[in-house]
C-alpha cells in the first residue's frame, strides 16, 4: 500500500504550550482513520496543520509523496487538495446551498458556472439533498447543514477528506443521518481521516484508530484492538468513561 498521507515529527505549539509534540502518522488511499481522545489532546489541531490551516514549529508532511510543509510550497494550491468538514458547518449564510457546493469549484479550480452546477446538483443527490439546491442555509436542519458541508468538501474531489468532530454539534437525532453519509463515503473508496467522539462507529467505520493523549499519538490500531484490548492503560482509561 502506498501511502497517501504522511506526517513525522509534528510539533506544534501555542506561545508556552505544546500542543503536538512528536506525531508521526500516515494514511494509505482510501484508509478510514478515525483519531480520538480527551478534549485538548491536540486533535483539531493536527487535523487542521496536516491541512496547512496551522502552521507548523516542526516536522514534515508530505501529501502524495510532495514535501507539502515545505514553506516554498503554494499553500492555497495544496489546500485545494483537501476536503475539510468541522464541527460548525461553516457555510456561507448569504449564498444559497447549490452555490455553497459549486463555489470553491468555479472560484479556486475555475471549473466553468454549468459544469459546477451539474456536479454540484450531483453531489446533492448523493448526499440526499436535492431539492435544496436553492435554498439558504438557514432554512435546513443541523444534520442537513453538515451534509451540504460535506457535499462541499467533496465537491472538488480532495485528495483527503478532513472531518472534524462533525456530529458535536448537532441534535443527537440528527447525528445518524450525517454518519451515515460518512459511512458512505467510507465504502466508496474515499480517504478520510476523522476526529470523533462517536466511538461505536469508529468501531464500525474506520479501519485504524489512532489514541492521541497531550499531543502524542499514545496507541494505534485495528478498532478491534484498540476498543477490545489496548495495550496502553490512558488508552484504556479514556475508553472507560465511553462506556462507564
Ligand atoms: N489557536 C489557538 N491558540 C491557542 N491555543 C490553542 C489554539 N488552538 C488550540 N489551542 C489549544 O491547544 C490545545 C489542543 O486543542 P485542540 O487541538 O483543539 O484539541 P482537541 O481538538 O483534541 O480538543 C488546547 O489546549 C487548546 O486550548
Ligand atoms: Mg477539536
């Protein structure tokens, strides 16, 4: 397997506080990670400088086998070659969904107005969503917001797709309806890497779960591994008040 997505030695820091301290971690195409731990443990932080959204104090990731934390690097380009999707849906409140899905599409790769909109029209479908194309934002559920969300993220066909925590913020019955999709896309080949509280389904979903614990990866491995039997007892620790 060749991997995809690499990262060694991040470190990362916040005036006196390290937030990343050492993570190496890679993603092979079309790998499900799934990245848990504590609140504070450093996992938005790493999922947003793998994305060059934060800068790093040191280490190296490379995307595609490109020195991507090179600061020669086109950051905007490489950017382009993420999807992000975070916990507050972040749409455009002004724009109506179907722009929403189309613009990084017609602004950043200047894919032509009807072409984006076939796409985007597309990717509506597939995420359940077709007859809002015309709405606002406003006017949809939280579930239905984050998956105009991830229509968005996808609709420029990311390298990797970048998921932060994004069932937090929604009303637990709307949670499924979001993960679903995820799972989706999971079985469609498509390569995500997940910061998550819904352990059940990084249980299910992802084929690697990586324990991170005060910026260190602490434990990582098959779900079967790490929610039957850690090897680290903060892994274990931490999975306890999951299930307590
Ligand atoms: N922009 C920032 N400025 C200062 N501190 C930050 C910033 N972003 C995150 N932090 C701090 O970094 C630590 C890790 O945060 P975060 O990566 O958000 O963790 P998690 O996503 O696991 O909850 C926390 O202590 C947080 O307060
Ligand atoms: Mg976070």
């Amino acid at each position: 397997m060749t991997t995809l997505l690499r990262a060694t030695g991040l470190w990362k820091s916040f005036g006196e506080r390290e937030v990343l301290r050492g993570v190496d971690v890679d993603l092979a195409a079309h790998d499900v990670v799934a990245l848990i731990g504590a609140s504070g443990s450093g996992k938005s932080t790493l999922l947003r400088c793998l994305g060059l959204l934060e800068p790093i104090d040191d280490g190296l990731i490379e995307l595609g086998g490109e020195d991507i934390s090179d600061p020669r690097v086109n950051a905007n380009r490489v950017r382009a070659r993420f999807g992000a999707v975070f916990q507050h849906f972040n749409l455009f409140p002004h724009l109506s969904v179907l722009d929403n899905v189309t613009l990084a599409s017609r602004v950043v790769h200047r894919v032509p107005r009807a072409a984006a909109e076939d796409r985007g029209r597309e990717l509506l479908q597939r995420v359940g969503l077709a007859d809002k194309a015309r709405e606002h934002p406003d006017r949809l559920s939280g579930g239905q917001q984050q998956r105009v969300a991830i229509a968005r993220a996808i609709a420029t066909d990311p390298e990797v797709l970048l998921l932060d925590e994004i069932t937090s913020a929604l009303d637990p019955e709307l949670v499924t309806e979001v993960l679903e999709l995820v799972r989706q896309l999971a079985a469609d080949g498509t390569t995500i890497l997940m910061a998550t509280h819904e352990m059940a389904f990084a249980r299910d979903v992802a084929d690697r779960v990586v324990f991170l614990d005060g910026g260190r990866i602490v434990e990582q491995g098959p779900p079967a591994q790490i929610f039957g039997a850690a090897r680290e007892a903060r892994t274990r620790e931490f999975l306890a008040r999951f299930t307590a």
